[in-house]
C-alpha cells in the first residue's frame, strides 16, 4: 500500500518571511505528495493581513504551489476550544491567575537541580494546581504529572535532526514533568495556544510528516503527548537545520535585511537565494 506524504508549513504572519523560512517551506515541499499552507495567526495581536498577504507572494516567487483554500487559525476556535474541554473532562487541566511576575517570584527560591526553563520559556511551579480557581478569564494549564499518568513514556519519529536524536525518541514520565511542566493549554488573551492549535490542526489537515526548523524539536514532546491524550493520527517529524546570520545567530523576522522581499527587490532570482540557504 502506498501512503502519500503530506507536509505544511506554518508561518506566523508576524514579519516578513526570511531565508530561514524559505528553507523550511522548500524542505517541506520537496518530495511531498501533498504540500499545504497553513497561516498561524491565532495571536491577532501580532498578526497582519500585510505579512499574510506577503508570504503568499514570497512563497510563489521561490517558486512553491500549494493547495486551496489555505487554512487560517483564527478561524478554527471552536475546534481548539473542543480539545481543551476533553482534556479538562479527563481531569487534566486547571485554571490558572498567575502573571508573568507571579511566577517569577514563585521561582525566586529555586529547588536544588530543577530547570527553570522549558520549551514555553519558566517551567511552572505549580502555585494555581490545587487552587480550584474561577477558569472565567484564567488560563487553562496541562496537570503535566497526571497527563503523563496516563501515557506513560512518549515516542516519536524523527527523521532528520542534524546535531539531536533521530530514529525513535523516547522521553520519559519525568522529563515531561521535570523539564517541560504545566504548560499552558489556553493563554488568557487569545483563549488558545500554539500547542494546542499546531496539534489539533496537523491532525485535521492530515498531515503526515511535520517538517520545521530544529528550533521546535523541544515543543514535540508536547505535541506528541496531547496527540495520544486526544487519540490523534501520530506524524513522522523532521526537525531541519537553522538558517544562521553571519554571526551565527538564528535569524529572526525583524531580520528584514534576509527577508526573501528584501532579495527580491535587489534582483536576485530565485534560484541564487536558494544557494544561500547551503549550509
Ligand atoms: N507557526 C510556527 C512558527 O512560525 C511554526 C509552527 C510549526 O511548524 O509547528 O514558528
């Protein structure tokens, strides 16, 4: 039986797409069946219809088709929604109050050994777990331990990681717990998250092999923990090597001078800044 390949990309429509992530949508596509879009504007605030507009240029001008219609976050609420409430019906999640500062200061005293970062940024102490908060206006966070309770170790596939693990990953009970914690299901402004969103529309879009910069590596434990808490389809992940400034640093969207427009408008054709994303 042969299985077609689907791939995405995902942009944020927050900047002006780079070389980075022209690299990462031609990685995607590049041998796949099935190439989509899918525009990740859950946070209007950051959001303008400009860069959407933009990134639909800049990706046809590197030469990428993809199919129609193209799938927006902002319009997809109801189905988050619906995944965070079958987490809470497993007795999973819990609203949360805390601010920024809050947590902060929660940290201030840390425990001997224990990350204070995760892949959201602050691991989460835990102040809002046994609260029983109000969820009107809260956050809605992941008990990470009883989640992890029910899945037990987490495996994924990963094809393509240039200096990490590849092959099958195992991550443990206790990483989960220890080194990405209760992280946030729901953000109090914009009613959802990235993880939530990413998770719930690879699976609706069928996607069949999730094709992102190496950056992200640390988030798919947590996409691969709410695929087996929400039965959905497992993909296979390839987690590419980053484009770098000359310096080394990852290049980042207010980098307009690499921002495929900006080579575009001093005549470059496409296929020369292709060459330059070479390692
Ligand atoms: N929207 C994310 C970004 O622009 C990418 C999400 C993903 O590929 O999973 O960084």
């Amino acid at each position: 039986m042969s299985s077609k390949r689907v791939e995405r990309f995902a942009p944020s429509p927050t900047g002006l797409l780079h070389l980075g992530h022209g690299f990462s949508a031609l990685t995607a596509a590049d041998g796949a069946d099935r190439f989509l879009l899918r525009i990740e504007d859950i946070d209007r605030a950051r959001c303008r219809p400009a860069y959407v507009t933009a990134l639909f240029e800049d990706l046809a001008w590197l030469g990428l088709t993809w199919e129609t219609p193209v799938l927006r976050q902002s319009e997809r609420r109801a189905a988050y929604d619906a995944a965070v409430a079958r987490l809470t019906e497993l007795g999973l999640t819990y609203p949360c109050t805390c601010t920024r500062g809050d947590i902060k200061a929660a940290l201030s005293a840390p425990q001997e050994g224990a990350p204070l970062h995760g892949p959201d940024g602050l691991i989460y102490p835990g102040t809002c777990r046994h609260a029983g908060r109000d969820a009107e206006g809260a956050a809605i966070r992941l008990d990470m331990a009883r989640a992890v309770a029910i899945t037990g170790p987490l495996q994924f596939k990963e094809l393509d990681n240039p200096d990490g693990p590849n092959g099958t990953v195992t991550v443990t009970p206790d990483h989960m717990i220890r080194e990405i914690g209760d992280i946030v299901l729901a953000r109090r402004d914009i009613g959802t998250s990235y993880h939530i969103a990413v998770t719930v529309d690879d699976a609706e879009q069928g996607i069949t092999h999730v094709t992102r910069g190496q950056d992200l590596f640390t988030a798919t434990p947590i996409h691969r923990l709410l695929q087996v808490l929400l039965g959905l389809p497992e993909p296979i992940y390839r987690h590419h090597r980053l484009i770098r400034d000359d310096q080394g640093k990852r290049l980042a969207k207010r980098d307009d001078a690499r921002a495929l427009r900006a080579y575009r408008e001093a005549g470059m054709t496409p296929a020369a800044v292709i060459r330059l994303m070479a390692p």
